[in-house]
C-alpha cells in the first residue's frame, strides 16, 4: 500500500510529491510517475520532532543529510514498527496519562471560573504552556490543508533568495521552533503566521512590495509573531479552552479540527493592538541586529494604508494587522539598520516564484 507525502532533499525549500511505501528492511520512496526516488534503510531512520496521534510525522535519516519525509498521516509508522523498524511515535502523546487529563481539567474549570475579565491576562502564559512540538504540528497539517486547495510556489532561485533572507532574520530572534516560509500564489496582500513557525507570504504582497526592505520588515513582523507565539495566543483567545485541553492531551481530532478551521479562513483572528506593537519593536530590532533597512517596513504599511483610504476597500494585511499612526512612529523612530535586504537578481527572482 502506497501512503502519500511529502519530500524535501535538504538542499532547497521546493517540497515534492511523492508515495511511501514500507518494505522489510527499508521504506521506499517513489515519484509522482511511479519511478523509484530512493531507499530509506530502517536502520538510521527517526523522528524529527514529536509525533501526535495520526500526524503529521517528519522523518529523517542519518544518511540523507537534511532531507525529510512528511507524513501527513502517520499511519504508516505502525507498519515500520511491526516489520522490526524503529519506534517513531510518541506513546506518551498518544494515551494522555490521568494526570494530565486532571491537569486540563482543572485548567478548563480556572478558564471557565475566570470569565472574560481574566481570559486575556491567562492567554499568554497558557500559550507557553502548549507543547511546541503540538503547535508544530498543528502548523503542518495547516499547511496541508492549503497545499490540497493550491500549490505553493517553488521557482529555485527565489525559493533560495527568500530561505536566505529568512535565515538571516531568523538568526537575530530565538524561536522555540524551525522556520519555514512558503509562498501561495493568491492575489491578496497579505502574510500570516501559524502556530509552529509557518509563515504564509501570499503573491499579492510580493507584487505591492516595492522593494526587498519592505518584505523583509513584514516577513521580519511575522517571525516576531512566531517568536512571542502570538498566533497560538489568538487560538485561545478564539477557541479556548477547547484548545488547551486538545494541546495537553495530544488529541488529534482537536488538531485536525483547529487546522481544518485556520487553513479554510487563512487566518482566524486580528492581532491585539499589543500583539502588533510587540511584534513591531521585535521586528525593527531584527532588522537592526541584521543591518537591514528598517524603513521598509514603515514605508509599506504607510502605503498601504493610504491606498485603502483611496479606495475604500481594506487589504487582507489591515484586517488582520491593523496599522495606526503608533505603529509608524515606533518603526521610524527605533530603525538603525542601512543596507540592503537583498541584490536586484535575488529580489526580481522573489517576486517571480509564482510565474
């Protein structure tokens, strides 16, 4: 039997299509056309990260270097199990123990008790409390949500030249998770984080940015968010506790439910004017330990906001970003950085990924 999955080999972002199949001593992966792409041996097989109830689970391999394999549905490892591979799951995830069924009990009665006065203050404390490896993912099978609708974008040259730019910011900030960006061809100006450090850059806000310095102040903004874990905060505050319990006890129908929910909706919340003010001062001080123009950023949000005075229609970025005049100021006032965020081939190669 042939499970379905994704594959990456470690030396550019772009994610194949592929079908797993386990055998005796190896699993086999094979391309879309049914060629065989390679043999993962069982002995150097395991888990990148934590493994919940049905997945997704990303494998890896001690003679593969970076690549990984997605499994969407994670199915499949019972099967290496049984024919003598390695133990991939986690069992303790995938029978809560009473403790922690007590423990969110009694964390649902203090959310239920507390009422609306006390939700927002619990928000972030109880967002550090949901497992990264849950939000991780959480923030996969949102991926795949989108990915079954329509297909990232994978030209090379600007998948390299974002990776870079990526990792550049990335190295400024401690983030409890890998970062990953993925570019979806949708006409909206827009980006978004999910929980687990995915971040969606949507085609329309290449197309309006008018120079890499402004992406990289958005792209900056929303590793911020990953970083404060902000968008992990804002499914609390808009699923609660059913949420909390669902993240404590590694259930897996509360993971394709909230996934399900966030993928149909691109986003389900609008950050607290706070979020948005703590993801700013983040991003700006990126940008400076970086020595990225920081300016960009300010001169993409002016604009934007002042074309939906013109025309009356709001971008998806202000519904969900709301800017004001204190978020400018605070930009312009604490930017230092002064080079460039990329070269003109890597920026042109950017804003062509999805032609």
């Amino acid at each position: 039997m042939h499970t379905p999955a994704f594959y990456t080999d470690g030396r550019s972002a772009e994610r194949h299509e592929v079908s797993v199949q386990a055998h005796r001593t190896a699993l086999h992966l094979y391309r879309e056309d049914g060629a065989l792409l390679d043999t993962w041996p069982y002995a150097g097989l395991y888990a990148a990260e934590e493994v919940y109830g049905r997945g997704p689970a990303r494998l890896r391999h001690r003679e593969r270097g970076e690549a990984t394999l997605t499994l969407p549905d994670a199915a499949l490892l019972r099967q290496v199990e049984r024919m003598g591979g390695p133990r991939l799951r986690s069992h303790a995830w995938l029978r809560p123990t009473l403790a922690i069924a007590v423990v969110a009990a009694v964390l649902v009665a203090a959310l239920v008790a507390a009422g609306a006065w006390a939700l927002p203050r619990l928000v972030p404390p109880l967002a550090r409390r949901v497992p990264p490896a849950w939000e991780q993912a959480l923030g996969e099978r949102v991926l795949s949500r989108i990915a079954a609708e329509r297909s990232f974008c994978t030209r090379a040259a600007g998948q390299a030249a974002l990776a870079g730019l990526t990792a550049r910011l990335a190295a400024q900030v401690e983030l409890p998770y890998p970062l990953r960006v993925h570019v979806l061809p949708d006409d909206a100006v827009n980006a978004f984080a999910t929980p687990g450090g995915r971040i969606v850059v949507l085609r329309g806000l290449l197309r309006t940015a008018q120079s890499p310095e402004e992406l990289a102040g958005v792209l900056a903004h929303e590793i911020a968010h990953a970083a404060q874990r902000h968008p992990t905060q804002g499914l609390l505050r808009t699923l609660g506790a059913a949420l909390l319990v669902g993240a404590l006890t590694g259930d897996a129908s509360a993971l394709d439910a909230t996934a399900t929910r966030f993928a149909q909706s691109l986003v389900l919340f609008s950050y607290s004017r706070q979020d948005e003010l703590e993801a700013d001062r983040e991003a700006v001080a990126m940008l400076n330990r970086a020595d990225i123009r920081g300016q960009g950023l300010a001169d993409f949000l002016r604009r934007v906001s002042a074309g939906e005075a013109r025309s009356g229609a709001p971008p998806a970025l202000l519904s969900t970003h709301p800017v004001t005049a204190e978020r400018i100021a605070l930009i312009e006032a604490e930017a230092r950085g002064q080079g460039p965020a990329l070269n003109a081939a890597q920026w042109r190669s950017v804003q062509r990924m999805c032609d």
